[in-house]
C-alpha cells in the first residue's frame, strides 16, 4: 500500500491523497509535477528511477487506510541537481 506522502521532497508543496499532481518512483519519493517535469527531468533523484503519476486513493478508503502525514524533504532541496 502506497503512504501518500504529503509533500514534495523537493519544493515542499502539499500534496494531499487527492492531488492529481503528486507524481512518485517505485520506492514512493514523492515530488510535485512541476518540480518532475522541471528540474528532475521526469527521474527521481535519489533512485534514478522513472516518476509516474500517483493514483488518488478513494475517500472512502482513505477513511480505513489514512495516507501518511510524515512530511519527507531532502534537506538540500533538488535545486543543485540542474544549474
Ligand atoms: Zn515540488
Ligand atoms: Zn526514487
């Protein structure tokens, strides 16, 4: 089961369970679309790995299996990662 982590690690935006712009890798880090799209070139930048867009959990499951409210940011942000 997915956290749904509530932010992004790079820009900190909030991402709550039902944002259509949360995008995550396999292991679940988890950023904003913009900071995707922009300066992480569509990888994660701790694993490498593909960023695909996170599925919006059903409110009515969200009730039963709640998303995570532990905030996860690299706390150098992303911003060095493309000049
Ligand atoms: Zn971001
Ligand atoms: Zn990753």
């Amino acid at each position: 089961m997915l956290e749904l982590r509530p932010n992004c690690e790079c820009c900190d935006k909030d991402l709550p369970p039902a944002a259509t712009d949360a995008v995550i890798c396999t292991f679940e880090c988890t950023f904003c679309r913009d900071c995707a799209e922009g300066r992480l070139g569509g990888r994660c930048p701790n694993c490498g790995g593909n960023l695909v867009a996170r599925p919006i959990r059903p409110p009515a499951k969200l009730a039963t299996h709640p998303a995570s409210t532990k905030r996860v940011l690299k706390p150098q942000g992303c911003a060095e990662l493309r000049p």
